[in-house]
C-alpha cells in the first residue's frame, strides 16, 4: 500500500468522516485516494480557504468528540492553516492536519514553494511545532505506521490538541506495507491512558462531603473527557450546584434546577458573587481557570478549589487552586461517582439562590451616531433569538460585543452544544466551524450562527461551503458597521478616539445572496423587534436549508462584559423578560417588564 493510500485507508476505518481543506499540486495525491477509497466513508469538503478547513475540522472534533482533518498544499496553503491549528493547540482540540510539500529531492533546490528550511526558505517543522503538539515529516517509508500511530495517538492522548503530518510530494508513492495486525480498529485504540490516583479521589470525595456550600465548575476539558455524563450525574446524584465556563455552557442542562450559571467575563454575575462570596469547595473540572474566566471574579481564594484536570500545568503555574487531582475528568468522576454508591450523601440544598444577568442600557454615542431608542438593540434581538433556537442542535459564537450578549441574555436549549473559540479567539472562527459542528449530525438537527460583520466580512465566503452541502445553518449577522468590541475599549479605556474598527456599512443580505440561489439559501434582515419576528418567521417557512440574517444595530449597547462594567452594575434575575420604553434615549437603560 502506498502512503497516500495508506492515510485515507486509515481515516476511512477510523470513521473520521470527513477531510476538510483546499487541494493543490502537493495535496491532490492525497485527495486523488480519498476520491478512490473513500467508499461514501470519508469525504473530502472544499473549503473556501484553509484556516477555514482548520476551524472546521476544529469544531468537528469538539462537538462530535472525534479527531477533526484538514489539509492544505504547501507555501500560502500551509501558512493559512496556522491560525486555526493555533486555535486547537490553545483549547487542546485533536486534530490532524495533512500538509503536503514540494519533493523531498528538492529541498533547498529551488523547488516552488520550498518549505525545507533550507536557505532563505521557511521551515515547515518549527513553524507548525509552535502551534501543535507534534510535527512529523514521512519521508521514510519504514517509519510510516509508527509514525502515523504516534500521531493519531498524541492528538487524543493527555492533554488533547492537534498534530500536523508534511508529506513530501515524492512520498505518496512510497510503498510502506498493509495494515498492521495490531493496528487499533477505533480512535479509543489509540489513547494512551493516564492512570488516577485513587486516593486523590478519595480526598476529594472527603472533601465534598464536608463542604457546605460546594460548586462543580465545569470547563470545556469535561467535554473531550472519556465519560462527559459522569460529571454531570456526579452533581445530579449528590446535588451539587453547577456552574460553566463561558467555552463550556452547554455541558450541564441549563434548566436543571442545579445549574447556577456561567462564570466568565461575559457570564452571570450572580454565579461569580456566590462562586467568591459564598461556596467553601470549588472543583475546577477540565477548566485551567484562564483570564477570560478568573476576570469576573472579584477576589479569588485558591484554598477553596480543587482542580481536576488532566494537564493541570496552567493551573499550578498560577496557583489557582491548593489542591489537583491529575487525569481525564470522565474517569476521576466515574469513581466519584463509584464512591457516591457505596456511600451516599447529598449537599445542603441552597435556598434563594437566583441566576442573574446585567440590566442592558445603551452606550455613550460614538462621535458621529445618534442613539435611536426605536431601532433594534442587540439584547432585544437576542431575547427573540432565544425563541428560536434549536433544541439538540448547535451554538456557534464568534468573537465581540455580539457574541457576549448572545450566549449573556440566551441560554443554551437542552441537549445544544455551545463552542466559542477563546484560545485564539480568531474572528471568523463561527462562520467555517459551524460546517463542522453540522456535518454529521441527525437529520432534523440546526445550527445557529452568532457573529458580527466584521467575521463576516473575513470569513463570509465560507457560507457558500454550507449552501453547497445544503446545510441547515442560520448564520444572524449582527451588523453595526464596525468592530464592536474594540470600539467598546477605545469608549473606555481611549477617551472614545474610534480608530481603525469602523467602515462604511456592508449589505449583508446582498453580498450573501452572491453565494447561492434563492432556492437554496435564504436571505433578510432587520432593523426593529417585530421585523426580526416576521423574518426569522419566514426563514423557518422557507425551504432553504441555510440562511444568512442581518440584525441592522445603528445604536449601541455596554456590553454585558464584567471588565467594561463596575462592581454596582445593576442586574436582573435571568428569567426577568424587558421591554423599551419611550425614556430610553434619556434613561440609557431598559425597564424590566
């Protein structure tokens, strides 16, 4: 068997399902075999651009639990991919990135784009070593099986996170054998386990008996562990409050009776005060506990918290928490949870206890815009969005003002997953990893996109990659002309000297409507709360499968974003609906209804 065919053998069997990225004269061996062998079982998306197919693969691999592919050719192919392998190596997401290379015979020869290192030509293994945890080049026909093991086997081992193989084109033809006899027939066959220390468990589960206010606090790691429903039945059984991450807001149902919250700068300020205010036992579960999480919480007593985490580095480095239990969050909950068993309790039930959310108010202006209390605002759009959002589906967030509101005033539908790129926090993320997170799922399942203009006017092309596999994804653009977030920090921290983050409006409808036929991808916008209504109305009576919805925001809201507000920021419990009042333009706030 050749190389080119022994790879997509592999990823064929493993059930990886689908290879996302841009073929090219170093890639198309590789894409030549996927068309041969990949039998209806692996298929190759064309992607628009390659940081496209990365951010896909990446959220393949979250939401489905499964290694995420992408490929590139070599030179301005491979450079693309660097920021969504960034993305996964920061989130610890596993995937596999296929980057072919000019001809090994030539490198430091002059070959079109030289990657050898060699000379004045870049070095590919560097390069992508900074933002992997592994990068191999096959260039010897006897290693290939050990080396594609090592591979599969460090992106799902530990500390998840992606690997990138360079195939030089004069190594596809390379014969390197069958299949080995003991070559794993599933991805679990290619986990390298890292035992638990019972005893660690043991203390811990001490500990939470003793506790009188205890929290589970749950971050994105819990999903990629071996048994993500063992730390939530753990919190069920022994009623223990939960609270998320901002990464991580759909692994507990957020309308179980137990789930306080999310906890994160654009999170609940209910579950921050009682997270520092009130609980004597927080279990950092798969949550390294990083700024974006720690910086709602004012004041924070690393005594009180245990970590559980498989690669508890980042914790330690910043004392965060006194006491770690190293390993895979599913299995150090599975005996948790072994222990319950033998010997039950229950933890004091809290009373009183309310989720909470900031009282949306309007911005100072922005030199040059007047605010319109009778235009549509974001949190308004977002209460009306929430009506619509499906249940068992996807929630993809993308970066800014919009995203912060939408997962602030929304909750996550039962049995929804939430994915929001906080590693690199790359804008655009949303618009290509939803394709990911869709592929492969039910049918009757959709996914909803939350994302401003300026994601999609960097990434807006990848839609036609959704139209053309008829996806059923509602992409909402939230359009103010600008780039929210930044605009919010120059108002702040810049004595609003607005530079370099707005432009002339973009009309999203008609620019999406260049990415397919009226037949198969559905167009609107709004501009007010009842046109929002009608349209999303008319999507859902509409038979295409994908949509493109503009949400037009002239006026601005403070973003629900704990480092933009003071500590006596008015709030309002969660379930409190709000309306508009005549008195918006001289009150700046809403009135709760």
């Amino acid at each position: 068997m050749r190389i080119a065919d022994a790879l997509v053998t592999t990823l064929r069997d493993l059930d990886t399902r689908y290879v996302f990225g841009v073929s090219g004269a170093n890639i198309e061996h590789f894409h030549d075999a996927v068309e041969r062998l990949g039998r209806g079982r692996l298929s190759a998306v064309l992607t628009k651009r390659e940081d496209g197919a990365a951010f896909m693969a990446d959220a393949r691999a979250r939401v489905h639990r499964t290694l995420g592919v992408c490929c590139s050719t070599s030179g301005g192919g491979m450079m693309n991919l660097v920021a969504g392998l960034a993305e996964s190596h920061a989130e610890s997401v596993p995937v596999l990135a296929l980057v072919g290379q000019p001809p090994a015979a030539l490198d430091g020869r002059g070959s079109f784009q030289d990657s050898s290192g060699i000379g004045r030509t870049v070095d590919a293994l560097p390069l992508l070593a900074a933002v992997t945890k592994k990068t191999l080049r096959l260039t010897d026909p006897a290693l290939f099986w050990e080396q594609l093991r090592d591979a599969i086997g460090t992106a799902l081992s530990g500390r998840m996170g992606p690997v990138a193989l360079l195939v030089p084109r004069d190594s596809y033809e390379l014969e390197v054998g069958p299949v080995p006899a003991d070559w794993p027939q599933d991805l679990a066959g290619f986990v390298r386990q890292q035992p638990v220390d019972a005893d660690d468990v043991a203390a811990l589960f001490r500990r939470l008996r003793e506790a009188t206010a205890p929290v589970l606090l749950i971050g994105h790691g819990v999903r990629r562990s071996t048994n993500p429903g063992a730390v939530v039945r753990f919190a069920q059984q022994a009623g223990i409050p939960v609270m998320t991450t901002m990464g991580a807001r759909g692994e507990f149902p957020n309308d179980d009776p137990l789930h306080f919250g999310v906890v994160g700068a654009g999170g609940n300020p209910s579950a921050a005060a009682y997270l520092t205010d009130t609980a004597d036992c927080v279990v950092l579960a798969g949550t390294g506990l990083a700024a974006m999480t720690r910086s709602a919480l004012r004041g924070w007593d690393p005594q009180k918290a245990v970590a559980v985490n498989i690669d508890p580095g980042e914790i330690r480095r910043s004392s965060l928490a006194d006491t770690v239990v190293e390993g895979d969050a599913g299995v150090v909950f599975g005996q948790l949870l072994d222990l319950l068993d033998a010997d039950p309790f229950t933890a004091p039930p809290v009373v009183g206890y309310e989720i909470t959310r900031f009282v949306p108010r309007l911005a100072e202006p922005i030199p040059g815009r007047e605010a319109d209390p009778d235009v549509l605002l974001q949190s308004e759009a977002v209460a009306i969005l929430e009506e619509h959002l499906p249940v068992d589906g996807h929630l993809l967030y993308d970066a800014g003002n919009c995203a912060v509101a939408s997962m602030h005033y929304a909750s996550v539908p039962r049995g929804s997953s939430s994915t929001i790129a906080l590693g690199s926090g790359g804008m655009g993320y949303s618009i290509a990893a939803a394709i990911g997170a869709q592929l492969g799922t039910g049918r009757g399942t959709r996914t909803v996109v939350f994302c401003g203009d300026g994601a999609f006017l960097m990434s807006g092309l990848e839609i036609h990659t959704a139209v053309e596999l008829g996806l059923p994804i509602l992409y909402v653009v939230f359009n103010n002309g600008m780039h929210g977030m930044c605009a919010s920090r120059q108002q702040t921290f810049f004595d609003s000297r607005i530079t370099a983050v707005d432009y002339t409006p973009v009309d999203v409808p008609a620019v999406a409507r260049g990415l397919g036929s009226p037949g198969r991808l559905w167009t609107g916008s709004a501009g007010t709360a009842p046109e929002l209504t009608g349209q999303l109305e008319e999507y859902r009576r509409s038979a295409c499968p994908t949509g493109v919805l503009e949400l037009r925001l002239t006026t601005e809201e403070v973003p629900p974003f704990a480092n933009f507000l003071p500590a006596d920021e008015p709030t309002m419990p969660a379930k409190t609906s709000w309306r508009i009042p005549a008195t918006l333009r001289s009150t700046g706030s809403m009135t709760p209804a």
